[in-house]
C-alpha cells in the first residue's frame, strides 16, 4: 500500500534525509520519501502491517524532529 501524508513543521533537509534513513529501516517498510520542499512523506509498505508501520514511522519522525506533526486524514 502507498499512500501520502502530509508533514507540517518540518524545518529542514537534513532532518528529512534522518527521517527517510530511520523510516527505510522499520520492518515493512518497501519505500518511503520524504520531502522537505513538498512537506509530505510518501510511504510504501506492507499491506497487512501498514498502519503499525505507520505509528512507527511518526514515532521516528518525532525523534529526529519534535515539531514535525504527520497529517492523517
């Protein structure tokens, strides 16, 4: 499953890039992207454990940059 999300606050390059190397390692994770100039982050996991992949995901982007808030709609 692919989906995108938007990301507000997110303040620079540098803590995209952590944020798609931490994010690429979790298990169940096929592909992410996260852009800085767009703000949003593309995630490409498995279906069956997408939404726990997803938690995941925000709990590293947290730790890289605490403002960052992921927009799930």
């Amino acid at each position: 499953m692919r989906k995108v999300f938007d990301l507000e606050d997110l303040d620079c390059a540098n803590c995209a890039a952590k944020m798609e190397a931490a994010i690429s390692k979790l298990p169940g994770v096929n592909k992410v992207t996260v852009n800085f100039m767009a703000q949003k982050m593309i995630l490409d996991a498995e279906d069956s454990v997408f939404d726990d992949v997803l938690k995941s995901a925000c709990a590293e982007i947290k730790k890289v940059e605490p403002d960052c808030t992921v927009i799930i709609k």
